[in-house]
C-alpha cells in the first residue's frame, strides 16, 4: 500500500496537485498496518489528515478503529487512548458521535471526549444521549454547559480588525462558467483538480498569476467588477478558495476562508461563499488593480491601498457576517447557534447576547407578493419581506445529475444520515 501511494503522491505532484484523498479499502489497509506495527508515522499521518470527514465510507473505517483503540479493545503502538479519542474529535460529525459519548464513561478518555464533544456541532439526534447522561456524568454535564456557553465559537477567532491583502482582479463580469467550466464537471469532486480549470477561457496564464502574486507574502482577495452570475455551482467557489482560501485541519483537499471582492456579487454567489467561511463584499472596485496591495477594514467599512487612501468604502451584509466568517461559514454557525439556543432552552437560560442576530426587515402595511406568501407558508407566517433572515421548512428537494458527485459529498461532510425533507431526489 505506502508504495502504490507514493507513486500516487508523485503522479498527482508532476501535475501541482495533492494526493486524492482516501477511500474505504485504502483506510482499511491503512489500519491493518498501524495494527501490524512498522512505518507507524507514515500511516498515523494518512489516517490523520488523508480520510475525509463526516459520513465517508473511510471515515467509517477510520471511527470503528479509532473507537476500538480509545475504549481499549483494540492495541495500536503509534496511537494511544488518549490519541485516538483526539482523533475521533476532528471528525466533524456522524459516525465519531456515538463512541465520543461512551468514552465520557472511561477515566482514561473522558476529558479528550468531553474537549472534543463540547465543539462538535453535527451532533444531530446525538443531543438528547448527552442529556440523558449529563444526569449523572460530570463530563457529559460539562458538555452540555460547553455547548449553552458556545464553546465552539468563542474559542475560535475573531474577524480582525483589518485584513492586508493581494488583489488578484478580473475585468468585465465574471460568471460560474469561468470559475467552474460546464466542459470540465466530471472533474468538480476532485476540487483541486477542478480548480486548475478556473479562468482558463477567460484570461492568459491565471494559475501562473495567482503564484506569483503570492510571492508578495500576503493572501489573495478576488476582485471583479461583477462576480458570480450564472448558474449556481458551489464548485465555482470551491475553485476560487482552494487558489485563494486557507486550509482546514484534517479536512483533506479543501480550502475555506478568503476574500471575494465585487462591484456586484450575484445572489447566489454571495450565499455560497459565505456558507464556505468567505468574506463576501460588495464594493466600488474601480480603484483596485492586479497585483495593488490592499488593507480591509470591515468593521470601519472602508478599504483602503498601500499609502493609507480610502479607495472604497462598503457596509457588510447581512449583519451577522462576522459571525458566519468567525465560525467558519453560514452553516456551521447556524447549526451551532441552534445547538447553543437548544441547549439553553432545555437549561431555562435566556437566550445567547454571543452572536450577531439577524435584524428584521422593517415593517410595511403594503401587502405581499405571491413568492412572499409562498416561502412565508414555509416559515409558518402570513409573508417573508425582502431582507428578512428565515430558515423555511422544506418538504422537498431536487438536484440534478451534474452536481451529483459534489452534492453526495456535501452531505457525507455534514454527517448527514438521513433527511427531514419528505422528499429528496438526486440524479447522478
């Protein structure tokens, strides 16, 4: 196995591209040779950061044999119990869940598991199991006041107070179809390969100027003059962070974070990038050209360039955005604020002051339009104004066979088991 996948590491590396990550047969070869003994780094580091997250076929394997050795049945000499129960903690969600909360009843892991569980945010129908043992387990009781107190969030970073960058700028409008080609989705699972089509139609050499413009030491922002129409494809952003976002830890071949610029940032777009843990802005872009070193002030709502002048000014939207780019994207911190506020509701606690929360548009005598009666059936009221922050109930979805492979993946992240939704339908 290690020699098929270092000639797998140097045939993706001829291409600037890093190893595929894992499937199931080559996690469980993985582990039947940390069981054996031998090259103990070198399978500890595959194990560690080449399996996916979440609800994986390999991330099954990976959280049978890491429970297995956390509880104590199982002996692995390049991971201990302690080690292992830390492992299960980067998992995100799904089938790590479970032996988490049994390892809260052993000495030897309950702390790791209580560490790990009190900033897991996929924790599903997982939720009342901790309740139940918070009765009389300390550490799970812990948990469960991990959670009322936000944990998760506040022992993440702050969105700083100014952010120094790289623009990186693409003239004219710019749309899904440059950033993800119709011609190259076969490839868009493998985002980083997928990502080496980004921008090939549209200008000359684009991977060869993103490389250089980081030579400059800092990171890139995308910066266009309209960013983002067309048809909605998270694969666009995909490729837009992994040339210009940050790593995730133990999430192999994907990228969050980044900067994205935009005179006018297509709807859709926009929810994208902040559902990835992106700072989306829409702002005069006039004054901004390749290679321009650049201060982001979102908090002043200003912009300014390398002598100190405003060049661009902006307000951020939605309000909560330096929350969503806090935890890491729209959806974690809205299941994380619905875990919180779950959480303090069963306590009796009033709710969080932590976040950001959503403002109500303002109030209207005027009546609503179909499309708002629709989504406001959906939410449970007469009406959805423009603007306002809902989250309707969904009874069914559809997604069509091009986003098939990305959409299964997606879901594998979320740890997502099963669905609310009467009815789903995906075609592949």
């Amino acid at each position: 196995m290690k020699t098929a996948y270092l000639a797998h590491i140097d045939e993706r590396a001829q291409d600037n591209l890093p190893p595929l990550v894992l499937n199931a047969e080559q996690a469980k070869s993985v582990v039947e040779n940390l069981i054996k003994g031998g090259d103990g780094d070198f399978y500890l580091d595959l194990l560690t950061h080449r399996v996916p997250p979440g609800v994986d076929e390999a991330a099954y394997v990976k959280a049978s044999f890491l429970a297995s050795v956390a509880k104590g049945d199982q002996t692995c000499d390049a991971i201990d119990q302690k080690h292992a129960t830390f492992l299960l903690s980067t998992m995100m969600g799904g089938y790590n869940i479970d032996p988490l909360i049994e390892l809260l009843d052993l000495d030897a892991t309950a702390e790791t598991a209580r560490d790990a569980l009190a900033k897991t945010l996929l924790i599903y129908e997982a939720y009342q199991a901790v309740v139940e043992k918070s009765a009389n387990n300390a550490f799970a009781k812990q948990v469960i006041d991990a959670w009322a107190n936000a944990d998760w969030f506040t022992s993440k970073n702050k969105l700083p107070k100014k952010i120094k960058l790289i623009v990186f700028r693409v003239e004219g409008e710019i749309n899904t179809d440059d950033l993800s080609p119709a011609t190259e989705a076969w490839s868009r699972p493998d985002i980083p390969l997928h990502a080496q089509s980004m921008l090939g139609k549209t200008m000359e050499n684009p991977l060869e100027t993103i490389e250089k413009l980081k030579e400059k030491g800092f990171p890139l922002a995308f910066v266009g003059d309209v960013v983002g129409t067309g048809s909605s494809r998270k694969s666009a952003i995909n490729s837009v962070l992994w040339h210009m976002g940050n790593d995730i830890d133990y999430i192999p071949n994907k990228r969050g974070g980044g900067v994205v610029l935009g005179g006018n940032i297509a709807p859709i777009f926009f929810n994208t990038a902040e559902d990835s843990g992106a700072l989306p802005i829409e702002c005069d872009v006039t004054k901004m050209s390749m290679g321009d070193e650049i201060t982001i002030y979102p908090y002043e709502g200003k912009i300014t360039n390398s002598n100190g002048e405003t060049i661009s000014t902006f307000e951020l939207s939605p309000t909560t955005m330096p929350d969503e780019v806090r935890a890491g994207g729209r959806i974690p911190l809205i299941i994380g604020r619905g875990l919180t506020d779950k959480t303090r509701q069963d306590l009796g606690l009033p709710v969080s002051d932590l976040f950001l929360r959503p403002q109500d548009a303002s109030n209207s005598n005027v009546g609503y339009t179909l499309a708002q009666k629709i989504v406001g059936k959906a939410c449970g009221v007469e009406g959805i104004r423009p603007g306002t922050y809902c989250e309707p109930r969904m009874t069914t979805v559809g997604s069509q066979d091009t986003t098939g492979a990305m959409t299964r993946d997606e879901l594998k992240e979320l740890a997502c088991l099963g669905f609310s939704a009467e009815l789903v339908m995906q075609s592949f």
